[in-house]
C-alpha cells in the first residue's frame, strides 16, 4: 500500500545584508521517494524576498566584503537616481527655452533676460575664502555659496552689496559677514549659520542708559524690498541700523535668529509681513518696529507668549526680549512700536514688558537721518 507523505524544506535566503530561512511545502513523495520543491512557489517566495529587501525572520550579518559590496551598490544606484534627476531637470530648462521663443521678445525684453538668468545662470556651489569672492559670489545669480569656517568677510563696499532678480543661499559654518546686504526685485537670501555684522561708525556713543546712544550702522545688516525674501536659520545680526528691514511688500521667516545692538532689531514696513520661531532681541533700541497687516494682533501675542526674567529660559516662545545685550551698555526703550513717523523718525504706540508704555519725545526718536519707510 503506497504511503503520502507532506514535506517541508527549508532553504536560505540572501538579499543585501541580511538572510533567513524559508519553508516551502513539497509534492507528495510516494514510497519515500524525493519529493520536488514546487518551483513555482520558490521562485514567489525569492522574487518577494528580494523586492521588499529581507523578511520579518531572524537576520544574519554578512561579512564585511558582502557589505562593502552592496554599500558600493546602493551608491551607484544613488548616483544612477541623480543623473536621471539632472536629465529630467535639463529636459524642463529645454521645454522652457522653447517656450520663451513663443513669447514677444522686444515686448518682454527685461522680464525674459532675468527669467533667463534663473534658469539657465548661476555658478553653481561657490566656496568662498576672501572677502572680494564673497560680494562676487553674492552678485552672480543663483550661486550657493559656502564660507570658510570661523572666517571673518569685511566686506570691501561702504555701499550695500545688491542682490537682484535671483536667489541666493549662504552656508556660514559660523563664519562673520560685516557689511550690508540689500534684496530688491524679488530676490531671496536664504542663509544658516552665519553672523551679520553691521558697518562700525565712528560717531558711535555708548551710554548705559541709552539717552544718548547713537546708531552704531547707518545701513541695515539685511535689507529687502519689493517683494523680496529672506530666510534665516541659526543666524545673528549684530550692529545695524536694522537687523532687518523689510520693506514693499517683503517678507522674513526667522528661526533661531539673535538680533543685537541695532536701532531696530526688525522693521516690518506696510505691506510686509515677518515670521519669528525661537527667536532672541537684546540690547535694541526698538526690537520689533511692526506696520504690517493685524500688527496690533500680532504684538500682543508677542508679548503674551514672552517669558519674564523669573520664567525657565527652556520654555518655547516665537521670540525672547532682553533689555541688555552681551555688550551690557545698551538699553532697550520698548520691546514693540506700532507706529513710526518717517519724516520727523517719531515712534509711538508702545508695548515693554507685556504693558503699553509711554515714552518722552527724547527717547521716542532714533534721530536717523535717513529712515527708509
């Protein structure tokens, strides 16, 4: 009488840097003859193993040539993912250059050249080592610069370096740019890790108080307007008139961001609009100069969500307001202002503290010259 047996073999499995064991039923043997793995079933279960890149089995570590190996693998696959990412990316700039054929070249002539410049110019990634570099690269449309660790750029210009037309991105490496930097036209500075230092003027006057402490930059450590963008993470500004001034419908996003010893660390102009998280304002005249949309809105929720000097400094606030900065001679006249009259440099509307405050006429100007409204 034939006997039927059911039979399990279990067989290995590689994929990478992992193995386990897999078991799959066979046919029937008859009178103890081998049964046949069905090929089927194997050739499912390997196809699986190797698409989804192991099992929920126990893994085994591969020697360190096997890993070496598909290291070297996963890189050239890598490397294979990005050329097809640049072909395509080429294949767009094609579709628009051809596009910009259709187009009324005499009619659009400034508006194509600089369309032009974004998506065809641009020097690519720029390692930076002097200060002449430096405003080169801050001037070439599109460049990436990267700045030499623990540098410090003096920039040559007493003139702010323009930016126009194109974007810029900055890696600092905890590097010191001194000088002035100027958005317009729809430019956009992204930058990280990098200090911004306003010019010195040599009619500076520090006095505890502040009464008569005058600005220490006539120009703004970042300016931008018409419907410019700046973003910073992890950044200082140090010394300028304004830390930054926004100005014709521009915008800032600040995260991380210390603002220091300027007349107004921020000046968000009509039309504007500025974005702070864990952010820091010490030793400013004015830190926040508000004119945008729901300012009154946005003030008191500023001044809510401040902790005082008893409250854990841990505690997450969109911005922290200090009276005092490192250099511990600067004082602060109001955290907020809400008003600013450009022709005669009068501020009003004030809130220090949590609390609308009022100022004396002496301390409720910055005597600029030239207050960019």
């Amino acid at each position: 009488m034939m006997q039927r047996r059911q039979c399990l073999l279990c067989f290995s499995a590689f994929s990478g840097s992992r193995c386990c064991n897999v078991w799959s039923r066979a046919s029937p043997c008859i009178d103890g003859r081998s049964a046949a793995v069905q090929p089927h079933f194997t050739h499912f279960v390997m196809r699986h193993f190797s698409q989804q890149g192991g099992c929920a089995g126990t893994g085994v570590p591969l020697p360190d040539e096997e890993r070496s190996s598909n290291h070297e693998s996963a890189e050239r696959r890598l490397r294979g993912e990005l050329e097809c990412v640049m072909k395509r990316l080429d294949a767009a700039h094609e579709v628009i250059r051809e596009l910009l054929r259709l187009v009324d070249k005499k009619r659009y002539a400034n508006e194509l050249a600089q369309l032009d410049k974004k998506v065809v110019g641009g020097a690519g990634l720029l390692v930076t080592t002097t200060a002449a570099e430096l405003e080169k690269a801050l001037q070439t449309p599109g460049s990436r610069i990267v700045l030499l660790e623990n540098h410090h750029y003096a920039l040559a210009s007493h003139c702010p370096i323009v930016i126009s037309h194109t974007n810029v991105s900055i890696w600092g490496n905890n590097s010191t740019i001194e000088g002035s930097i100027q958005l317009s036209r729809s430019a956009t500075l992204d930058a990280c890790e990098v200090t911004f230092q306003g010019l010195k003027d040599t009619s500076d006057e520090y006095d505890e108080d502040g009464v008569d402490w005058r600005s220490t930059s006539m120009l703004p450590c970042i300016e931008a307007t018409q419907r410019s963008r700046v973003y910073l993470r992890d950044c200082s500004l140090i010394g300028g008139r304004d830390g930054v001034y926004l100005g014709i419908e521009s915008e800032a996003r600040l995260k991380n961001v210390l603002i220091a010893d300027c007349v107004r660390g921020i000046y968000e102009g009509v039309g504007c609009s500025v974005f702070l998280a864990e952010c820091a304002m010490a030793g400013n005249f004015f830190h926040l100069v508000l004119l945008g949309r729901d300012r009154g809105t946005r003030a008191a929720a500023l001044s809510a969500s401040n902790p005082s000097d008893a409250t854990n400094e841990k505690t997450e606030t969109p911005v922290r307001f200090l009276d005092t900065s490192d250099v511990g001679k600067k004082r602060t006249r109001a955290d907020i202002s809400l008003d600013h009259n450009p022709i005669t440099d009068t501020y009003a509307e004030f809130i220090h503290g949590g609390k609308k405050i009022e100022l004396p006429e002496n301390l409720a100007t910055c005597g600029l010259s030239d207050p960019v409204y």
